[in-house]
C-alpha cells in the first residue's frame, strides 16, 4: 500500500496590507489546491509586524516569508526548518529567494518612457533595500548605453515613512523644477510616485506633459489616490507566490527530517513584471516634432483598426520619405513597426485581463488570421500567446487603466 504523506504544516509570514502581499498569497493559494493540502498559519500582517511569539517553539514543516525585521530573519534561521524568502532583502540570512525580476522592470520602464519619445530622464530611490538600487541601477545603464544623461534623487536615509513630511517634499519639489524638461521618471516604488507627484504639483510642473512619471507594484490604493493617476509597473504576484510554495514544497519533500539545512548556495528565481499600466502620469506623447506626434497619436489611438502607413500619411500630410526618416529619428522604429508594437501591446492586455479566444483577439486588434497573430507574438515575445496566458494568469488591471 502506497505510504501516505503527512500533511505539511506551513507558516505565511507574508503581509495582507499591500496588493502585492494579498497576490502572493493567491498564488500560495493555487499551488495549494493543486498540489496539497497544506495546514496554513495566515494572519493579518504589516510588512514590519515581528514574528508570532510562538514560532521560535514551533514544531512545523516550512516558512514562506517577506522579512522586514532582523529578529524575524535570526529567529527563522534557529528553526532550521526549509523556509523561502519572498523579499529581496539587505537583512542577514541564507534563504532560497522568489521575487521580482528588478533589472527587468528598469529595463521595461526606460522602453515605456523611450517609446513616449522622451529623450531626458530622471530616477527617484531610497536606499533602504537593495532592490530600489537593482531598478535604478538598470535604468540609468539602460538608457546610459542609448547615449541619454539620467539624473538621480537618491534620498539618502529615507524610509517610506519619512521623518519630515514637509521638509521632504521641499526638497524633493526643488528636484522637481532644477530638472529639464520635458523628462521621464521612474519612482521605484508607488509611495515614492505618489510623492513625486505631490512635488511637482507644489513646484508647478505639469504632469505628464512637463514631467512624466512612472512607479511600481501598481498598488491601486496609491495609483488612484495620486493627483493625475499614477502610471505603475504590475508585478506577476500570483506567479511569484505559487513558485515560492513550489520551491518550499520540494524542500520539504527532500529534506532528511527537521533541522535539515536548504543549499549552501541559495536559489534565487525573478519571475519579470507582467508589463505597465499606464494612466496619466505618463499618457502623453514627447516629441518635439509636431507632425511626428499627430502620427505617433494616430497610431496608438486606430492601430487596432488594422491601419497601414497609407492610413498614417492619409491622418498626417506629409512624404513617406519625411514619415519614415522623423519617426526613426525620434522614436527609432519604422511607422508599420510602430504600428504593429502597439497592436501587440493590446494582444498582451488582451491575453492577460480577458478570457477572450486567439480568433476574436485577432479581430479586435486588426489581425486577419489568428494564426498570423500567433506566429508574429511568438517571434516577437519569444513564447505562444497561450503560454503568456498562462505566465500572467489571475493578473487584472484596473478597469481604470490602460495598460501598455
């Protein structure tokens, strides 16, 4: 007779009050019901709220954790039991990790910002934890290497709990107007986004046609708040969550018993954000060029209707030759790549925020044949459009936001 498996005893010490927290624990959730069951311990959590006073006791089988506090990391390492670090962390210990692909997201919000024609560029970080470096890091070498100049607000000390709200902001705001403009920003989180917009509303720039800005985690609760609406990088949460429980499932399956130790080199997995959603904050077109920006409009606002460069030269008077040199120039892509990156860019959403077939999504985003839309997405994105249905599964954007 087959040997029956004990039923795991796992611990969440993963915080509610963030959307990123809640979709982690969604995909936990998933990998659970696939592949348990599990006894969970879940509580209502801040990312600083310290570790249950039972646990340094406590008898079970593995830890899922976001780690704030250093007495939670030293007291998680006595256990010795498999545990998985879901936060990038400066603290001390030698956990597997499971998180955001951090050099990806400064990758992809210098592409959002390029592809809005902006030229000058500015990042804003805090240097409380390693991976606010990570974003920035990749956005100034990213745009860097493209020829472009990056200034950097770097508030040395800072929490996302400043000490002085008001002498904060001054400073920040003064950032704000020494700028050139019109610039594009990233704020490597959302709280720092919501403040950067606060800052150019005391300065009076204007956003996004003066000063564009760009945040991350796309906690709505912040996003919406912001005065205009926070554009935000969305994190694949639920994918995240459900390979933590994946990689803390095999550890507890091959461990020798309790007190067995994870690898001398822990794993690190970085699951790439799911794309940016894109409000206000960055809804704008920054290209000196008038005509050069009518096009560029025209094309995102009709792509879907399945138009051409004849359409585009029809909307915008001008020579092909003239079309094709001047959106080069200013955006580096020909008018039909232009065109056929932004028919993609609603694939994706699509793909991600609906349960629509391949054949009406061709429809909807002027593909003749859905097979057609399948080769070019495959060449393109590198996987099936099924297969990035699957990668960015329980993913919704707000009805609100109109992701890119």
């Amino acid at each position: 007779m087959a040997r029956t498996r004990k039923t795991p005893h796992v611990a969440l010490l993963i915080e509610t009050s963030r959307s990123y927290g809640r979709g982690l624990l969604r995909g936990v959730k998933r990998y659970v019901d696939e592949h348990g069951p599990w006894s969970l311990y879940v509580e209502l959590r801040h990312l600083d709220t310290n570790a249950p006073p039972w646990l340094s006791r406590w008898r079970g089988d593995g830890i899922l954790t976001r780690t704030e506090v250093q007495a939670t990391a030293n007291v998680i390492r006595r256990l010795g039991l498999p545990a998985v670090e879901l936060r990038a962390t400066h603290l001390r210990h030698d956990l597997p990790f499971v998180g955001v692909d951090n050099a990806a997201l400064g990758r992809m919000v210098a592409e959002h910002l390029i592809d809005r024609g902006f030229t000058r560029f500015a990042v804003y970080d805090i240097d409380t934890q390693a991976y606010f470096a990570q974003r920035r890091d990749t956005f100034v070498k990213y745009l860097r290497e493209l020829g472009h100049e990056v200034s950097v607000y770097h508030a040395a000390g800072q929490r996302e709990k400043p000490r002085e709200w008001e002498r904060e902001q001054e400073r920040l705001a003064a950032w704000v107007t020494s700028l050139p403009k019109p610039v594009g920003v990233l704020a490597c989180t959302d709280q720092l986004g919501f403040w950067l917009l606060d800052a150019c509303r005391r300065a009076g720039v204007a956003v996004p046609e003066e000063m564009a800005v760009v945040g991350a985690e796309n906690d709505e609760s912040l996003c919406l708040m912001s005065t205009p609406p926070l554009s935000s990088v969305t994190f694949n949460a639920e994918r995240i969550g459900y390979e933590a429980a994946r990689l803390l499932d095999g550890l507890m399956r091959g461990r020798g018993g309790r007190g067995a130790k994870t690898p001398t080199k822990p794993r690190a997995i970085e699951v790439p954000p799911i794309g940016i959603v894109t409000r206000q904050s960055s809804d704008v077109v920054a290209i000196a060029d008038a005509d050069i920006a009518d096009a560029v409009r025209f094309i995102r606002e009709n792509a879907d209707r399945g138009i051409t460069t004849e359409d585009v030269l029809d909307a915008v008077p001008m020579s092909r030759s003239s079309l094709e040199r001047k959106m080069r120039a200013a955006l580096g892509r020909s008018p039909k790549a232009e065109i056929t990156r932004v028919r993609l860019e609603h694939v994706q959403r699509l793909l991600r925020d609906t349960d629509l077939t391949l054949e009406r999504i061709a429809r909807r985003t002027g593909f003749a044949h859905p097979q057609h839309l399948a080769t070019l997405f495959k060449r393109r994105l590198g996987v099936t459009p099924g297969r990035y249905r699957q990668q960015t599964a329980g993913s919704r954007a707000n009805d609100d936001a109109k992701p890119t």
